[in-house]
C-alpha cells in the first residue's frame, strides 16, 4: 500500500481475468488517431508529440506541463518518487542530476536503468529504512499540475521494451487528497514476462476489478486508448475496441500519466541486468473532451 492508499498493483494481480480468445484475438484496425467516426463529437483538449524539449514542472514557478514525481509524501525527496512495490526511483536531473527522459527520433523515450550510484542517499528507498539503495533509476510524467478532465478520450502511443522487469503503465488519477486516495483508469499496464498481454483496469478508492487481452505486439509503437464516458468504459487498441464495461462510478476529473516502473507480478522480475537501460517510447499522448459533456 503506498503512502496514499493506492495499492493498484496488488489489486491488479489478484484480481484481473482474461477476456474471451476470440475478442483477444481480434485483427488491429487502423490508428483510432487517424479515425474517431467511431468516437463522434470529440474535441482536442490536450496533445504532446515530443518535438520540442519537454516541459517540466517548476516547483517554483509552477509553470510546465510535466511534473516528474506522484503527489504524495516530500515533493522534495525520494517518499515522492516511488510506490513500495516498486523496484525503482523516479529521478529528474534537477533532483538527482540523472535525467532518465531522452529525446528519440519521432517520440522520447524514458531509460530505465541500473542504479549508477549507490552511495547517494537521495537514490535509497524510504520504504525499507535506507538500508539499501534502488536497484533501479527510471522516470514517470504526469500532468497533475497542468491538465486535468472529467470524461472523453485519452491515448498514448507507445513501444514497450522486451526486457524482463519492465513495467510500463498509461492510467489516469483523480484527485488524490481524499481518505480513498482518488479513483484510477488504467489506460493499458503490460509486464515484460507476458509480453502479448495487456491489462486494463478501473478502480474506486483503491478497489476494482482487472482484465486482459491476449495476442498483441507490443514491440513497435501502438496506440492505447480509453474512451470514458459517464456510463460506460471502452478501451482501444490501435483503433479495434477491445473491452467495455459500465462506468463503475468515476466521474470526478482526472489526469494522465506515464511511466516506466520496475517489478510487477507475474514473476515480472529483472533477470537480465545486461538488458538495462531498457527504454519506453512515447511517440504521442492526447486527450479529446466529449462535446456533449460526458454522455458518450
């Protein structure tokens, strides 16, 4: 259980189960980006594409885009930068000097990667009394301080990397200063030891039910999608929806975010050190608003 009550990857574990194979085994269609008849009356309310460098949040300013570290504990030490299942610590280079954000042609890519630097205390884990240091260094982006909405369609496209221990995540928050910790949308989550399978989730105040779908490659960029409206929850994959359920109650707005996590379940554990750094691409992440305000 992290400092605020979320426990979304115990959750995950214990309770996702598989979808039918043969909605798993559905051909892909085309980018939803490039086709949203399906989706009628969004609007753009939010695009990242990389090309520029990356806007990242000034505590002191408080102006950027991308904040670098989740909203609980110390906003200035390592009890912001990590959840307790979790194998590494979320670094920026003006907390650490170690900048795990790397600009890639088309898109940027977050590095995990092998803990460079033992010794220093702000890379230990204050989960385990600062006994030993991450193992890990590796990064996460969110829009917690710049852009938050209640319903439409969110999608982030992205290529996972085929290295064991990976953990890489798309979800949506909500407001998180609550006894429950805030509601969570997860837009896609994959471990690297089942790398065909995706999970997607919804849960309320830390509890919820989990699924999977079967079948994919996840090599190359692929768009992942959530359309969240105030009665239903469909998510897409390149385009093809792939699983739907009611709106279990998630209503108030939320915001996006990224990253590249060590661990998991499923024996998700690093068995490769030489696979490190392994890299996220992230090719685009967008937001549409629905236009008649949530109906969907």
């Amino acid at each position: 259980m992290s400092p605020g009550g979320v426990n979304r990857r115990q959750i995950l574990g214990a309770a996702a189960t598989p979808l039918a194979a043969s909605l798993a085994a559905a051909p892909l269609a085309a980018s939803f980006a490039e086709n949203r008849s399906g989706v009628p009356g969004l609007r753009l309310s939010f695009q990242e594409r990389f090309a520029e460098p990356v806007s990242f949040y000034d505590p002191v300013t408080r102006a950027g885009r991308w904040k670098t570290n989740y909203w609980f504990g110390d906003q200035s030490d390592q009890s912001s930068r990590s959840l307790p299942d979790e194998r590494q610590i979320y670094v920026d280079r003006s907390y650490c000097g170690i900048s795990p954000f790397v600009p890639a042609k088309g898109g940027l890519r977050i590095l995990a990667d092998k803990n460079r630097r033992p010794d220093d205390a702000r890379l230990f884990s204050p989960y385990t009394g600062r006994v030993k240091p991450f193992a890990y260094t590796s990064g996460l982006l969110t829009t917690e301080t710049s852009f938050r909405q209640r319903y439409g369609y969110f999608e982030a496209t992205m290529a996972f990397p085929q290295v064991r221990g990976c953990w890489p995540a798309f979800w949506l928050l909500g407001p998180p200063h609550t006894d429950h910790a805030g509601d969570e949308l997860d837009v896609v989550e994959w471990v690297a030891s089942n790398p065909r399978r995706l999970f997607l989730s919804a849960h309320i105040g830390g509890k919820g039910q989990s699924t999977w779908v079967d079948g994919f490659e996840t090599r190359a960029p692929v768009a992942y999608g959530l359309l969240w409206t105030r009665d239903k929850l469909k998510w897409f994959v390149n385009g093809k929806q792939v699983h739907e359920r009611p709106n279990p109650g998630i209503h108030q707005p939320m915001y996006m975010l990224l990253n590249l996590a060590i661990g998991g379940w499923d024996g998700n554990l690093p068995e490769d050190p030489g696979g490190f750094p392994a890299a996220l691409l992230i090719t685009s992440v967008e937001a549409y608003a629905l236009r008649d305000g949530g109906a969907g």
